[in-house]
C-alpha cells in the first residue's frame, strides 16, 4: 500500500512515497475545513478548536515535507513534474500558519471561513501532490 510500480519507458521505477500520509492529511484538513465551516455558521470567530485544527494541520503538512526530502535523498522522486510538486507543497505549508496569524489578528467570523478555506485548499493541494507522486507521467 505504501509503494507503488509504476512503468516509465523501459525500466521500472519506485516511489515509496508513505500513501497513508497523504489520505491522512487530507481527512485532517477535510475536518478542519468542516469544523470551521460549522463555526462560521454558527457566527463564533477563531477559536482553541479552528485554530488549534489549523495547527495540526500545518503539523501534518511539515511532516510531508521532511517525507518528501528523505524520499528526495534516498533516490525516489515523483512521477510527474517535481517542480509543481514542490510548488504545491511549498504553498501548503505556508497557508496553515498564515491562517492561524489570521485568525489571532482578525477576530471574526470572516477569519472562521478563511480558515475553512485553509482547510479546503490544503487538502485539495495534497490530493494534487498525491496525484504527481504516483500518477501523473510526463
């Protein structure tokens, strides 16, 4: 479940990218996303359960970077354009915090929904990395 064959040309080539990571991050933004939704709603501004599941999430998404290098390193890459790859994540791990900076300066609902889409984006980044690590040939 954790590696993948995947043919390209003539040779045979291994992306041990860990797959439950990815699933993993997006069910957490999928939740973060969620909750938000539900707080805004509902009119409350950021609070210990928006943005503390921003937090997690950001977490999450620093530890798909240190995957990602230790994978770079030990020879695996993906199998679409590692540049988007790195765009994407690169993007990913900034938008967790600046949310979180958000929803501490602004204290809205508005901040609630922004965060949601924090949640939205993240998860919809790491489903795309997801799709470039195993799928996408070039």
């Amino acid at each position: 479940m954790g590696s993948l064959v995947v043919w390209s040309g003539s040779h045979e080539k291994r992306s041990n990218v860990i797959e439950w990571l990815a699933w993993s991050i997006v069910g957490v933004a999928l939740v973060q996303a969620l909750v938000s939704v539900g707080f805004a709603i509902a009119g409350q501004s950021p609070n210990d359960y928006t943005l503390g599941l921003t937090a997690l999430l950001g977490l999450a998404v620093i530890a798909q970077v240190v995957v990602s290098i230790v994978l770079g390193l030990s020879g695996s890459e993906p199998t679409g354009d590692i540049v988007e790859y790195w765009a994407y994540l690169g993007t990913a791990v900034l938008l967790a915090p600046a949310g979180v900076i958000w929803g501490l300066i602004e204290r809205s609902r508005w901040s609630t929904v922004a965060l949601a889409v924090v949640g939205f984006s993240v998860g919809v980044m790491t489903y795309r990395m997801f799709e470039i690590w195993f799928y996408q040939v070039i």
